[in-house]
C-alpha cells in the first residue's frame, strides 16, 4: 500500500491542511479540477486589471497569525497586509453613507454623529462582542465539532441566553436607529444566515469588523493563496491542477484505497476532500454516502450571488476600498434569499474598488470595480438576467453615488450560480457553503470524519467550523490533527505510514 494522503480540491481548507499534514511526514498530493489553484478564492487577469474572483475582505488577523505560527512562520513572510482606512463606507441614500473607520474610538464618533448618546451603547455592545471572540474564535472553533461538550464551558454556560436571542434581536434592543442597527447587523451576514436566524452570541463578528478591523493584502487575496502554496510546497506537498476527482476508491472493508483522476487510478492510504461536501459524497457509491439529499435539502445554505467584475476606464469618485449600499430593504432582500427564493427586485449590493488602496490592481488613471448581490443558491441563471441586474444596479451606483460611469466600461465578466456548479462543483451553487445558524454550529455539522468510510474525511465551509476564509484555515487544522491521531492509532495496521 502507499504511503500517501491524497486531498482533493485546493482552497484554503485544503491547502492549510496540506501544510499540517506534510509537516507530520506524510506524502501529500492535492487534486484541484480547476487549472488554478485556490477555490473560490482564485483571482481574475484581464487586460492590466486584477481582481480577486471569491473573498475581498481580510478578517480576523490573528487566525492568520496562528496558521502560519504552527509552522514557525508569519504572514509577513508572503505577503504584506494593510490595515484599511476606513474600512468600509455604507450608503443609504444619494450621497448619504456612514464611514467605518479603523478604530474603535472613531467608529464611535460615527455613531455620535449619527445618533447622540449610541457611542456609549456600542462601547457595551462591543465588549461583550469581544468577550464572545475570545471564547469562540481563540478556543471554541479549535474544537472539531465531534461533542456537544465542546460548546459546554463555565464561560458558554455563563453566555447561554445568547444562544437563544437572535444577533437581531440583540441588535435592536440596544439600537432604535435603522441604519445603526443595519451596520451592527452586517458582519454576521459573511456566517451565511439572517440576523434573525444567528445567534447573538455570534457578535464575535462585530468584535471581528469594529475592534481588529480590516485589512487589505498587497496585490489582493490571492496573495494569501499563493504564500500558503509557497509553504505546502516547501514542506513536500505536491499540487496537481486539472485534475477532477471522478471517484474515490472503497474496498470490500469499507475503506478507502485511492481516487480516480482523468480516468487514472492514484492508490492512497486517507482521502480528504475540501471540495462541497455534497459533491464529494457523490463520488462515493451510495451506500457510502452519510447523507441523504433530503439532508442536504433541509439544511440553510448561505447565499449564492451574482457578481460583476468591472474594468473602469477612469478614477472614480465617492467611494471607498469596500462600499455597501443598504439603500434599500434588508428584510425584503433577505427573504428573496432564504423564505421565498427569488430574484430580489431592488437587491442591496456590496462594491470593492481595490484599486484605491492598491495600484497593482488597475492599470493608472482606471478602477477595478467588483459588485456582488447576495443570492438564493438555485436560481434560475441566465446571461439575461445578469445584464437586467447589471443595469439595475449600475444605475443605482450612479444615481447613489453622484456620477456618470456607464460609458466608461472598459469590459466587465460576471460569475454566478452557474458558474459556481461548473467551477467549484457547488451544491446549488452555493457561494459560501453552510451557514452557521444555531442548529448548524459545531457537532450540529456535516461530520470532519466519515461515519462510513474508514480513512475517509472532510474539510472546507460545508463542515466545521463553517463559512469564510479564517473558519477554512481552521478546518485544515482540526481534520488534520483527526487523521494524525487515527494514523498514529492505526499504524500498527496495515499502513505502512509513519510520522518522522
Ligand atoms: C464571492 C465570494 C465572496 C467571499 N467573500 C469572503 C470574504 O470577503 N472574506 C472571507 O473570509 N470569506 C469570503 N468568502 C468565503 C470564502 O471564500 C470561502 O469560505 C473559502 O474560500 C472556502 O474555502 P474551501 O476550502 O472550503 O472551499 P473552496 O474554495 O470552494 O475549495 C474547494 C476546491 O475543490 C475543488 N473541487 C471541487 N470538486 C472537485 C473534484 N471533483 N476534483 C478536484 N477538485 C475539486 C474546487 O475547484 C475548489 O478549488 C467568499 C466566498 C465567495 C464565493
């Protein structure tokens, strides 16, 4: 038997876990379909613009720091980050938007602004925020979600009502001010689900986006991409791109014995797919599959979404690195996304100008612009309606924003539900994989290990810990650490693997 582990797909879950895995002294070979490596966080080239095609916003500097810490490394040495100033601006009508800037004492004065007296609330609100990241985002989330008991702590325990009052009703308890309310609101929208279904014990979010800020990569996200590749690399990790896994290999034992690739067979003792969890079972024969479609049906899917990336021929004006336009009706959005699955009709939007902050990004004297609508996984995608949606919101970003920018297109490409079902083999074409509502959280996900297939295991934003680049990072970590403990239980077996 060889003695390999064969990882199938190459975004950040699975190329963290390479790294974990490759450090232990295992052969490690990554299986991407795609020519490139790094999932839905692969970058766009075009014409002297690039874009980052999935994840624009850095989160959560210290789940960073902590990844590249376990191998006596530091971001800094593949890339180096910018702490955005401001962060983010939101509009809400014609000229009118509230900056978010890169303290917390200036936030606070934003607030002021907005409503006297609200400075006082946030500082609460973001202090219990911050209580609930250290608790969940330094310990909880390194849990790997096979216990309940995990969530059990004196500190959880003291913070059990949060889990049964919703980010929401948190929210608008403490803030009668719409637009408020709506900022404070925002940052649990990257956990895939309403305010009003997330916990508001989740406000580590909060704590996340007002107290440790933004940050911006030089030269973008991908930046992350390829210095995590740089390190996997040099730790022996062999990445193989276009290379679709067509089915994983199981013996008479139920154990897993390799993967087929372009119609080849690559023999291997453990499989780890970071591809849709979904789409993986289905490489499986059906009796070795854990869960059913109706499972998959039940569950929350975080949005899929319609996005834009834009050549500008041109600077732009009144308008910041990351821009929200909340000009419109949150709920009725949100419901076109989870309730009643449908095209909204005046979406909220979300823009990215990376080439405010970043000249890499644009060719001089242009902009690269990236628009994202927020949608339901499963709509009905055509380049019809992609154009209908352009158009509406174009003419919203001029109307909102005070200037003309439709005649200085240079080219744009867009990327939507279908594109994320052919590209990524997405579940519905999902953009973020399984929210993190209350009963999907921890031991409540699809499972790291296989209950069926011995030698067989998952990572990415359809497990534990859930959606977004720092949880990826972090489910590297845990199923690594689960394979390394059953390697180590099982080496007296037939594997011939051994840890150096
Ligand atoms: C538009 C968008 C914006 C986002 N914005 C942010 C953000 O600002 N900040 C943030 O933190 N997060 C953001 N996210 C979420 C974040 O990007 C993801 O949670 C994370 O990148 C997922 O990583 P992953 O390893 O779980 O999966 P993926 O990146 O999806 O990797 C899975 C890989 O498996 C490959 N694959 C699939 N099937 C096969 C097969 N049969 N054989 C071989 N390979 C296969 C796919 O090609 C892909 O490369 C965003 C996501 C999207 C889509």
């Amino acid at each position: 038997m060889s003695q390999s582990i064969h990882i199938i797909g190459s975004g950040f879950s699975s190329l963290a876990a390479s790294c974990y895995l490759a450090k232990a002294g295992y052969n490690v070979t990554i299986f991407e379909k795609n020519n490139t490596i790094g999932g839905r966080a692969r970058q766009l080239k075009r014409d002297g613009f690039t874009f980052d095609i999935g994840p624009t916003w850095y989160w959560m500097p210290d789940v960073f720091e902590r990844f590249f810490s376990d191998f006596n490394k530091s971001p800094n040495d593949y890339y180096s980050l910018e702490k955005l100033n401001p962060a983010y601006s939101v509009y809400f009508g014609q000229d009118d938007f509230i900056l978010i800037e890169d303290s917390l004492q200036k936030i606070c004065n934003a607030f002021e602004r907005e409503e006297e007296g609200s400075s006082v609330q946030l500082m609460k609100f973001i202090n219990e925020a911050k209580s609930n990241y250290d608790i969940a985002i330094k310990d909880l989330v390194y849990n790997p979600g096979v216990s309940p008991f995990e969530l059990v702590t004196p500190k959880t325990i003291g913070k059990l009502n949060q889990f049964f009052s919703t980010i929401k009703k948190d929210v608008r308890k403490q803030f009668k001010n719409n637009r408020l309310a709506q900022i404070l609101e925002f940052p649990v929208l990257f956990l895939g689900a309403k305010p009003s279904d997330t916990p508001s014990f989740y406000s580590f979010m909060n704590y996340a986006d007002f107290g440790l800020g933004t940050f911006h990569p030089k030269n973008g996200m991908y930046e992350v991409i390829l210095g995590i590749e740089t390190l996997a690399k040099s730790l022996g990790v062999i990445i193989k791109t276009e290379s679709p896994i067509e089915q994983i290999l199981v013996d008479h034992k139920n154990e897993v014995t390799g993967v087929k690739s372009n119609n080849l067979e690559y023999p291997c003792d453990y499989v780890l797919s970071g591809a849709d969890y979904h789409h993986t079972e289905t490489l499986l024969d059906k009796k070795h599959r854990q869960y059913s479609e109706s499972y998959w049906q039940s569950k929350t899917f975080a949005p899929s979404s319609l996005l834009f990336y834009v050549g500008f021929d041109k600077k732009l004006k009144n308008v910041n690195h990351h821009t929200l336009f909340f000009d419109v009706d949150f709920d009725t959005h949100a419901e076109n996304i989870y309730d009643n699955p449908e095209w909204p009709e005046n979406p909220l939007f979300y823009a990215s100008f990376p080439s405010i902050t970043d000249q890499s990004s644009a060719p001089e004297h242009k902009e690269a612009g990236i628009f994202l609508i927020p949608l339901a996984p499963g709509l009905t995608d055509t380049s019809e309606i992609r154009e209908e949606y352009f158009e509406k919101i174009m003419t919203r970003f001029e109307a909102l924003t005070s200037q003309k920018v439709k005649n200085d297109i240079l080219f744009k490409e867009s990327f939507c539900v279908n594109d994320f079902v052919k590209d990524y083999n997405s579940y519905k074409g999902n953009a973020y994989g399984m929210a993190n509502t209350l009963f999907q959280t921890a031991f409540l996900r699809p499972k790291l290990k296989s209950k069926k297939v011995k030698k067989m295991y998952f990572t990415g934003q359809l497990t534990v810990p859930g959606p977004g680049v720092p949880p990826a990072l972090i489910s590297g970590k845990l199923v690594s650490e689960l394979i390394i403990k059953d390697i180590v239980t099982n080496k007296t077996k037939n594997s011939t693997l051994q840890p150096v």
